[in-house]
C-alpha cells in the first residue's frame, strides 16, 4: 500500500461527485459523513475503503486526521435553498441555509490544511449577498486566507454548462489562482451519451450493452473497458407529458409545446418568457445544459421522446460507467442531480494539491 500524502473528509457527501474527484485528484478520502440513507447507499457502494458516517453532520464534532499527512476537509453543504429556482428558500429564515456552520464546525476541531466548501452559483445573489460574506467571516475567524472561484463543468472536461462556487481556504500561504480551462470547445452531447441504448418511456432494465459505431474518447474513458452498464431507467410519463415532448425540437423548451397541453401550469401561458428550464430538449451537437433536477423539470433526450436516463445523465455529469446509484429511480436522478461532476471536482483539487 502506497503511502497516503493527502487525507481528503467529505462532508455532506451525498453520492460521493467530490470524493471521486478528489481521489482522482490524488486524495485518500479517509472519512465522509451522509444522512440520507439511498445517497448513503450509493456512496458505500462506490467507496468501500471510506468511513462512511451515516448520521446528521450536527451529530459531528470530531473526525480524527493521519499525522503527518496534509488533510483537506470538503463537502457541499444542501444547496436547494441557494438555487435560483427556488426562489422563497432563499432567505435567512430557511434553516438548511444555516448548514454550512456546522461545516465550519467540524473544520475548528480537525484544523484542516485546506478547505474547500461548494455550492451553487446562486449563493451569491441569496438573502443580498449575506451568506456569502457570513461565509468568509467563518475562514477569517479560524485563521485561514480564502479565495471564491466560480468554475464552468464545461471548461474542465465536462459535457455540461454548469456552474459551481468554490470557497477555498488555507490555513499556511497564500490561496492560489484557479485552475486554468484543460480545453477549449466544449464536449457535446454526442460525445457524451451517442453510444448509450435506445430507451423508451418508462425503461426499467437496469444492465444494458452499448450501442455499435463510434465510440467518442470520452464516452471511452467513461466506459473503462466495461462491456455494459447499470443505470438505464427512465421515469415513466403519463400521455400528456409525452404529446409534449413531440412538439419540441432541439434546443427548444416548454415554449414550443401547444398552450392546450399546458393548462395544468399555473400563470405559464400568460408568460412564455418564464421557466425556459422545463421541457428543455438537448442538442446532440452542444454541450448539456445543467442536470439539475433533470426529472422535474423533464430534460429531453436529443431525439427520443423521453427523459434523460439515470446513465445518461451520469455520463453528462462525468461519473464512470462502473459508478453505482442505489435506491429508487427517483432517488437515483436526486443524486445525480446534486452531484458535483468528478472531472470537475479533480480540476480543483490537483490545483491545490500542486500548490501545497
């Protein structure tokens, strides 16, 4: 066994985006903490070698660190009170939005070397800014310098337009520039899920082969020399919401469907110029717009007439075809969803690990 150099703890770990990212990184990912218990699941099976922590991060105080080792504690604290399109979570008054103290928490006890807090863009804009500045008041009374770098998936090998903060803190030097962009055009679609099966409303079969043709370099690197893949479950719609998805073309949303079949949506048809996110129908030449809630707000497959699969979207947000999501179909997509894209979270943790 390799000597450990750096000591990674994933708080609000979830499916575990940060913790793969991370190790690919370099990172020895010693301990996460999970509550819920599919996200759990999902975790367990994918990073057996890790103490997970299966409990509220408020149950945490101390999470013991190697001596000698560099340690980096990480996690993203819940983030749907931050999202932009939940607009009355984002206030002071919502309690989730308070998690990222009991980060700081657990950061005042280990004393980390670096410390790497995530979340979405949208923090910034939350409550006129105020947990943004509550956030660099907390490394300023530990004693670390911080930086913020808003990163775009798409910069860093990701086939996705997607946005993330990245509060970083150090406790010794000085924080250094965010990494710089690995390629220039983005990945497409294509490249992303082109060689994923042909799926129907409501597929359930779990394991499924690849499709024959051409296989891009990341779909390649995704697949890992598997034969096959878990993952290909595709939510159920009823009739209505399948008339939709033949009225909109790629790139097209929920704007193109007839406004008969939209009467169920409350103050939609007085404003077509509102939720462009649902019924948003990816292009099979441009990258993905952000898988985030891709079940909700009904993500199109390019030229299917169904939602993303839970593969499909896992390969969109970079994780490996040997990846495993436990749990429900439902719970599945959440996770997905909320993921931190691994190639993204690498991006930021070479970086630091080439600045220690």
């Amino acid at each position: 066994m390799s000597p450990i150099t750096f000591q990674g703890i994933d708080l609000f770990a979830g499916a575990g985006g940060l913790s793969l990212g991370a190790q690919l990184a370099g990172v020895t990912i010693t301990h996460a903490v999970e509550n819920h218990y599919a996200a759990a699941a999902t975790y367990r099976l994918n990073h057996g070698e890790t103490c997970l922590i299966e409990n509220d991060i408020r149950s945490v105080t101390d999470i013991p660190r190697i001596r000698g080792v560099k340690l980096i504690l990480f996690g993203g604290p819940p983030c749907q009170g931050f999202s932009t399109s939940n607009q009355r979570t984002r206030t002071l008054e919502n309690p989730k939005n308070w998690l990222f103290q009991e980060f700081f928490k657990v950061a005042s006890n280990s004393k980390p070397d670096w410390i790497v807090l995530e979340n979405v863009k949208g923090l910034r804009e939350t409550a006129q800014g105020n947990f943004e500045s509550l956030i660099f008041e907390q490394f300023a009374a530990l004693g670390y310098a911080s930086a913020l770098w808003t990163l775009c998936a798409a910069e860093y090998g990701v086939p996705q337009k997607r946005y993330r903060l990245f509060f970083i803190g150090r406790r010794d030097g000085k924080i250094p520039e965010k990494p710089l962009p690995i390629q220039d055009g983005a990945l497409s679609v294509r490249e992303a899920i082109g060689d994923l099966p042909i799926l129907s409303i409501g597929a359930n079969v779990d394991e499924l082969g690849y499709r024959s043709g051409g296989v891009s370099r990341y779909a390649r690197e995704r697949r890992g020399g598997l034969r096959s893949s878990t993952g290909h479950l595709v939510t159920a719609n009823n009739a209505l919401v399948q008339k939709r998805y033949r009225h909109i073309p790629p790139g097209g949303n929920w704007t193109d469907i007839p406004a008969r079949l939209m009467k169920n949506y409350t103050n939609l048809v007085d404003d077509r110029s509102r939720h462009t996110g649902i019924y948003r129908r990816l292009c099979w030449d441009k990258p993905s717009v952000v898988i985030a809630n891709y079940r909700k707000n009904m993500l199109i497959h390019p030229d299917q007439h169904r939602g993303l699969s839970v593969r499909e979207a896992a390969r969109i947000q970079s994780f490996p075809d040997s990846y495993r999501f436990a749990g429900s179909i439902g719970f599945r997509q959440q996770q997905v969803s909320n993921a931190v894209p691994p190639l993204l979270a690498k991006a930021v943790f070479s970086q630091l690990i080439a600045h220690s």
